[in-house]
C-alpha cells in the first residue's frame, strides 16, 4: 500500500474526516473512468462516483490493507456501477405498430438523422483534439462556430492570410487524422 495512502487512510481512523478529500483528489479520476466506461452517461457516471466514496468512506474501517487502497477503490467503484445497471436495467418498450402515424415515422427519420449528425460531429471534434491547440481552435471556429476568416483574424489577432495558411495546413492534417481514425482508404 502506498505510504501517503496509508497516512491519509490513519488520519481518517483517527477522526479527520477531511484527510479522506486527498485520497478522493487522488482517486478521482480513476473512480470516474471506469464509471464513465460502464454507464450510459456522463450524469450516470458522476453519480457512481460519488455513491463509491461515500461506500468507500462509510466501510474504510473494514479496509485491511492487504491490498492497494487503489485496488480496493476500484472494486468498490465497478461494484456500485453493476449495481447501478442492475438498478437501471431498461425494461423493453413495446408499442403497437398501428399506433404510429406517418407523421410519427418521419419525425423519428429527422430525429435519427439528427443523432447521426451529431454522431459525425463528435468524431471530427474528437480528431480536432489531436491537433496542436493552435489549429484545433482555428478550425472550430471556422467549421463549428461558423466564423469568417476575417472575424477569426480579429479574434486570433493573425493576419487573414495567416489565417487561410494554418486553416488549409489544418485541413490537411485533420483529413489525415479522419483517414487514420475512421480507416478511411482514398483509391
């Protein structure tokens, strides 16, 4: 066990409730990831973290130390997410297909074609991280934020012809990123 974790893991036993907020810094980021993994959303995932410390706060006399405090975090952490899925487990949506109208059937069209635009959306957003920040932001703001090149030369205090260099040199670098990101193939 790692000694600052096991100082910390002392001070609480002892009766500083507060020392358990260093081992929830350091943990945090751990605890919410494998949340995020397992659960449908962000919210979901926030809320299993906390239910994680708190089970972990309330039952941290029964720690042992044979193993990491880290290890013993984590099986607290995926145990509360199985919990929560069995908890939130979706119960089958069944509607009569003569219910529906046309007009409904569109509207389901226009909304799963929504969700794929912002699907798509998300995929370019996430290779736009993989730039350099300088060209990522450019990029947003020209594609996302539907800037001009010459509203986008005040903001970056670049000259317009600065700005089309890093957009098109962006452009090229992004494309290379989707090919490798999507598996795209050009013949």
């Amino acid at each position: 066990m790692n000694t600052s974790d096991n100082h910390y893991l002392n001070l609480v036993l002892e009766g500083d409730t507060k020392a358990f907020a260093a081992l929830v810094d350091r943990y945090k980021d751990l605890v919410f990831t494998l949340a995020n993994r397992m659960v449908s959303t962000r919210e979901e995932a926030e809320e299993v973290a906390q239910d994680t410390f708190l089970k972990a706060f309330r039952s941290l006399s029964k720690f042992k130390g044979d193993a990491k405090f880290s290890s013993w975090i984590y099986r607290i952490c995926y145990n509360t997410c199985l919990d929560h899925l069995k908890k939130n487990k979706r119960k089958p949506n069944t509607v009569a297909i003569d219910d529906i109208t046309e007009a409904e059937v569109k509207t389901l069209e226009s909304a799963l074609e929504q969700l794929e635009q912002k699907e798509y959306q998300e995929s370019i957003k996430k290779c736009l991280r993989q730039l350099p920040d300088d060209e990522g932001y450019i990029v947003t703001l020209f594609y996302f934020e539907d800037l001009s090149v010459d509203e986008i030369a005040t903001i970056t205090e670049l000259s317009k012809s600065n700005v089309k260099v890093k957009l098109f040199r962006s452009r090229k670098k992004l494309f290379g990123i989707l090919k490798k990101e999507l598996n795209v193939s050009v013949n």
